[in-house]
C-alpha cells in the first residue's frame, strides 16, 4: 500500500467519526509528531494525567482489554 493509499484510508475513516471526544484524542495523538521536543507532553501533564496513561498502558499489555480499531471506528457510523 502506497503512502498515499494509506493517508486515504486513514482520511476516510478520521471523517466518518462523529464523537468530538475521539477527534481529539486522534488530533492529539496526530499532533505529537510535531512535538520537537522529547518530553514535552509527558511534562505538561499533571501527575494525575500521568497516572492515568501509565495505568492505560499496563491494561493494554492485558490483550483481553484490547479492542479492534475497527471495531472503535464502527462505534461513531
């Protein structure tokens, strides 16, 4: 699949959300490629936060607590 077939893909399925919570949680996690600066988030974030990912984190090593993407995108149809 070329890059560009894949920026398609990816298009087509970010403009078939309809949840403004997911656009952002994409949009952010789109926007961390132009964070320059390593750490930058991860500092900005409050303890709280932090907690919050490191938890998400070690439940997603649990592949029972895994959905498919698809099956996330399908929510917002």
């Amino acid at each position: 699949m070329s890059t560009e077939q894949l920026r398609n893909l990816v298009i087509d399925q970010i403009s078939q959300i309809d949840d403004e919570q997911l656009l952002n949680t994409v949009y952010d996690l789109l926007k961390l490629k132009d964070n320059e600066q390593t750490g930058k988030i991860w500092a900005s974030l409050s303890q709280e936060e932090k907690d919050e990912v490191l938890l998400s984190y070690e439940e997603s090593e649990d592949e029972n607590n895994l959905i498919e993407v698809s099956a996330l995108f399908k929510k917002d149809k």
